[in-house]
C-alpha cells in the first residue's frame, strides 16, 4: 500500500500545483472514510486482476497472463494518473510499473527470507 499512497499523493500535489485555488487557498481535506472505502476498493481490484486468470485457466498459462494483465493494468493506471495531472502519460505509466515490480520484488523477498514455499 505503500507505493499506492506515493502515487496518490504525489498525484494529488502535481494537480494541486497545476490548478491552485483563485485565491491560492488549500483545497480542503479529504473525508477519511471516503478515503478509506476507495482504497479498500481500489485495493480489493487490484488484487483481482493478478488472480482472475487462475479462475479461468490452468496454472501454467495462468501465471504468464497474469503477469501481463498486472503490468497492462499498472501501465494503465499510471498513464490515466498522467493524463489527469498533466505530466505524462508513458512517464507515469512507467513509473506505476516500476513502482508495483518492485512491491511484487519486495514481496517475493520477504516470501524467500521466510522460506515461503508455493502450495
């Protein structure tokens, strides 16, 4: 959750700063339950999308698909960010893939130093 609340944050400044209020006022503060039910949706998607492809199809073609839809969707969601705030959209769609691989490295970090093993 991390890397969500980075660019989450770091969107919300940039369209901030690229239309401050008429009288350079702070635009108020987000309602956090509001916030809270977003990010548990959003949080509840994006767990999805990795996961449909095992409903659907055997494990091995369900792993490289999986891996593409993760990628597709992050670059996706990073260019949509850039269109929204201006700075770019192959700019911030990269930067959402490199922030959720390395997320998905940590995770895989943690799973080894555990001596995780797959089921």
């Amino acid at each position: 959750m991390g890397g969500v609340l980075y660019t989450a944050t770091r969107a919300e400044r940039d369209l901030a700063e690229r239309a401050p209020d008429a009288e350079g006022r702070k635009s108020p503060m987000k309602d956090p339950l509001a916030a809270a039910i977003v990010t548990f949706l959003a949080a509840l998607v994006a767990a999805a999308v990795p996961l449909a492809p095992f409903i659907v199809l055997p494990v091995g073609w369900a792993i490289p698909v999986a891996g593409v839809l993760s990628v597709a969707a992050l670059f996706a969601l990073g260019a949509w960010t850039g269109g929204i705030t201006g700075r770019g959209r192959w700019r911030d769609g990269i930067r959402f893939v490199v922030i959720g691989g390395l997320a998905a490295l940590a995770a895989a970090l943690v799973g080894a130093a555990l001596k995780a093993s797959p089921a």
